[in-house]
C-alpha cells in the first residue's frame, strides 16, 4: 500500500471516490491533459513556431509534410500520455466512441456510458480552454500577419488548433467525411482492442499507452488529411464548443463555411456520429476475424466451457 497521504484525508470522501465518481475524474484529467497536447501540438504548428520568429514568416506553417508529421506524432504523444495518467482508475477510455464500442462488446456497464461520455466532452472543452490561454498571444499574432478575423471565417488556420473541417476536395458532401471517420475509428478500436487482449500478442500493461498511441499515428499518418482524424466526439466537440464560445462562430458551430477552394455546412454532427458506428465496427470486427478465434484455440487447449476472459488485472500480491 502506498504511504502517500490522501489530500482529502481518511475520512468518508475517499471512500466516494472509489466507484464511478473516482473514475469520472480520472477521464476528465485524461482528457484535459489529451486536448491540452494534441491541439497543443496544432497550437505549436500553425500559430506558435510562425510567430515565434522560428520559421521563414509568421504565416509559414504547413509548408510540407514536417508539418503534418509534427502532428501526428504530437498527437500520439498525447494520447499515450493521457491513457499513462488515467487508466489505472477509469481505463482510460478518453473517447466517446472507445465507451459505447466497449459496453457492446467488452461487458462496460452500460449505466456508466453517458456519465463517461459526458465528462470526457467536459474535460476536453477544458483541455481547450487550456490551450486558447497558452496561447492566445501566438493566435492573436497570427490573426494580425494574416489579416483575419475569427468570426468572418478566413481564420480557419487557427481555428483548425481546436477541431476538424472536411478536405476542400469533398465539394461539401459530408458522406465522404463520414465514411473517413467510420474508417479511421474503426481501425483505431480495432488496434485498441487487439493492445490489450492478453489472449493475443498484447504488449505488457506499462507499454500500451505507448501502442495506442502509435495506433493513433498510424491513423493519422494514413488517413488525416480527409476529415482531420478526429476518431473521437469528444476530442471534437469539446474544443469545437469552446472555439465557437472563443469568437470562431459559424466555422466551429455548427460547423459552416463557404469559400474559394473550401465548402461545407453543419459539419459538426460527422465527427460525432462517424466515430461512434466506427468504434463499434471496431471491436466487432476484431472478435469476428481474431477473437473468435482465440477465444476457441483456447478452449480446445484449455477443455474448458464458458467465456474466457479477454484480459485481466494482475491479483495483487499480499504479504504474511
């Protein structure tokens, strides 16, 4: 047992905060610290290094894929840093999408689902707010060398710190985007999923924060450039939120903007939607081609009826 002594002391409030109410804290720290490094890492690309005077102008970012390649790995910093910092309490979910695809296949109960959701939409809105107060000089900066303002909707490179917008070359047609994310979340509990099934390769408990990370890499590398890689509501919708409070209007809620090269309207329900059906795509998928399998290797090995455990946590060790 740790001597580490409670801030909150021995008494009656530690004992609340062992069930649902501890791991709600947990997901909304991991979220915050999530959105604090992956729009950080925007943050950084497209309005602090330029203003900084550490790159050829203030309005150089996006010159190349160094850029992009920033990012991605910024983000998978992120996430595994947040999954790191949370997932001995709640599991780390940090992801709308991971939640629901887990209740349906992976027995979370179900009456935790929307309390999850809801604090990992509060916690990134946090983690957004963050970031706009680290940064708000380097945005304001950036607005001024490119003579934009945020509400007009020529400020969609700051605005792109805090959510995701569709690929000029959809032309508007939100289908395509959804398609994106459906894919992309799909891939990433795919890989969730496949990190922590002990029945499976699954990587030792202190190195799959790491993995997850990499996974959300992968996607971003692979898959960014159409939608943003969001592959999580809250991670969008939160930042979204605060972008539209913070003075980006229309562009952040509900999601509409309309100039040369870039068309789309009431973009913000894709990234919602997209990676929910995707997340449970996911995990669906993996049990169809990989868990099945594993599960019926086992029993054949095991001779053994019932369900067999996909993972589980290693019994504490008790001392005489």
């Amino acid at each position: 047992m740790s001597d580490i002594t409670p801030l909150r002391g021995e008494g009656r409030t530690v004992g609340r905060i062992t069930g649902l109410w501890g791991e709600l804290m947990a997901e909304f720290l991991g979220c915050v610290v999530l959105i604090a490094f992956g729009d950080g890492v925007v943050a950084m690309t497209v309005a602090a290094l330029p203003g900084s005077g550490r790159t050829a102008g203030p309005t150089t970012f996006f010159t190349g894929v160094g850029d992009w390649t920033l990012i991605t790995w910024g983000w998978a910093m992120a996430v595994a840093m947040a999954v790191w910092v949370a997932g001995g309490v709640s599991g780390a979910h940090i992801n709308p999408a991971v939640t629901l695809a887990m209740a349906v296949r992976r027995k979370f109960a179900w009456g935790k689902v929307l309390p999850y959701m809801g604090v990992q939409v509060v916690g990134c809105f946090v983690g957004a707010a963050l970031v706009l107060l680290v940064y708000h000089n380097a945005i304001d900066a950036t607005l001024t060398a490119e003579h934009a303002t945020k509400s007009s909707g020529t400020a969609l490179a700051t605005y792109s710190i805090f959510a995701t917008f569709p690929a000029g070359y959809f032309h508007g047609a939100l289908i395509w985007p959804l398609i994106d994310q459906i894919v992309g979340t799909m891939f990433l509990l795919m890989f969730v999923v496949a990190l922590i099934d002990s029945r499976n390769s699954a990587v030792g408990s202190n190195l799959a924060p790491l993995a997850i990370g990499f996974a959300v890499a992968a996607i971003g590398m692979s898959y960014g450039a159409n939608a943003g890689y969001a592959i999580n509501p809250a991670r969008d919708l939160g930042p979204r939120l605060l972008a539209w409070i913070a003075g980006w209007g229309k562009v952040a809620m509900p999601g509409t903007l309309h100039i040369t090269g870039l068309s789309f309207s009431d973009y913000f329900w894709v990234p919602i939607v997209g990676p929910l059906i995707g997340g449970v795509l996911g995990v669906v998928i993996y049990d169809l081609f990989i868990g099945d399998v594993l599960h019926a290797r086992l029993k054949m090995v095991e001779d053994v009826s019932g369900p067999i455990p996909e993972s589980k946590l290693p019994e504490t060790e008790t001392s005489a």
